[in-house]
C-alpha cells in the first residue's frame, strides 16, 4: 500500500511518498515556509513522485493534517488532499498535527509526552499522549492552566515537543513539574504523518479540519 502525505499546517511544507508494505520511506520534502505553501506543494509533490517512481494513479491512500495551526495552511494541505482522494477514488486520511509531531518525539514508551504549539495572544494548542494512547483532545489553553491539568496526569518526567515547548516547559516549572524538551521534529513531517496513516482504519465521513478557535485574521466591520 502507497501512501501520498501531505502536511501544510505550519511554517513548513511537507510531502512523503510512502509504502507501508515494505515499511520504507519513498521520498521526502520537508522544506521550512512561512507562507506560499499552495505555490510550492504541487512541485513538490510532482518531485517526490518521479523520485519514487510512482504515479499519482498508484497511490493507494492519502493522508493530510487536519490543525491545528494555520487556518490558511491547513485549508490548502486538506483541500488539496480532498481534490487527489476524490479523483483517485481513494481513501483519505486526516490525524492532527499535535498527534503527528508527539509520535515523531524520541521518548521512553510509557512516558508522558505533550505536543505544544504557539498558538500566539498568550496561548498554546496542545495534547498529551502516554504511548499511543491520547490523555486528552487537542485544545487551545493558556500555559499556566495547561500546567496544572498535565501535573496532575503526569506519572514522572513530562516530555514536551513542539514550537511551544520552551513556553510549557517555564509554565511546568512553576509549577513544580519535572519537564523535558523531547528530541524530535517541532513541525510535523509527512514521513511520519504517512506511517500514522498506514495503521488508520479509512471512514466514511469527509476529513474535516481542526480549528481550536478562530482565525486571527477578521473582517472589516460592516458599516
């Protein structure tokens, strides 16, 4: 089974072809960008295709992070995953992008792991895993009232991993808990994105996106 993942959730770019039969990477773009992921994503997607030397037809599966991060980003990611699941007929699959960045951290298998992001006006979004298993949602909190729940789930050292994970870590401190920041990838990486989907059973209702809140950017006031 080929998979085709895809994550522009964040400030970066990320596409990875992927055979879960074999178990081996095909190919990989990860490229750092703030914005203009829609000009670069088909280029990349074109490349890591003829580097593999596969074609789109072949693909078995899609995969694509559903947020939280950007609401442009997210929506260019999904919509573009959308428009290559339903030419193909294929099944889609949508893992948020905490999910993908906490099973990409370098930790003990029993240890709690948190995936933080900067969500900017004095907020995180994150969710806590133990192995596999998620201890909660994903949510959009601030630092302080995010460290007290993960103290009082936390059997020892927290590992912490993301683009928030200095600002946990300080948070954690005041309160007393034992964190560490993880080894691992800040951002999400289709490499792994692609594995997580390999295991995923497909549904039958649309991949929707995860937005914690709304976006920053509004609208002008109607006059």
């Amino acid at each position: 089974m080929k998979i085709l993942a895809l994550d522009t959730s964040g400030d970066a770019c990320s596409v990875a072809l992927y055979d879960a039969a074999a178990e081996q990477l095909l190919a990989e773009e990860h490229v750092p960008i703030e914005r203009g992921h829609a000009e670069i994503l088909f280029s990349q997607i074109t490349r890591a295709t003829q580097q593999a030397n596969v074609t789109l037809k072949s693909i078995d599966r899609f995969a694509v992070t559903t947020g939280p991060g950007t609401f442009t980003g997210v929506r260019i990611g999904l919509s573009a995953a959308r428009g290559f699941a339903l030419a193909a007929k294929k099944p889609l699959i949508g893992i948020n992008s905490l999910e993908v960045v906490a099973h990409g951290a370098e930790v003990p298998p029993s240890a709690t792991i948190v995936a933080a992001f900067d969500a900017r006006r004095g907020e995180l979004y994150v969710q806590a895993f133990r192995g596999s298993d998620a201890i909660f949602a994903p949510m959009a909190t601030t630092p302080a009232s995010i460290a007290s729940t993960i103290s009082n789930i936390s059997n020892g050292t927290v590992f912490i991993i993301g683009t928030g994970a200095e600002i946990l870590r300080s948070a954690l401190a005041s309160v007393g808990a034992s964190a560490e920041i993880a080894s691992g990838q800040a951002l999400p990486r289709a490499a792994i994105l692609a594995r997580l989907a390999a295991a995923r059973a497909p549904i039958s209702e649309p991949v929707m996106p995860l937005y914690l809140r709304a976006p920053d950017a509004k609208l002008p006031a109607q006059r």
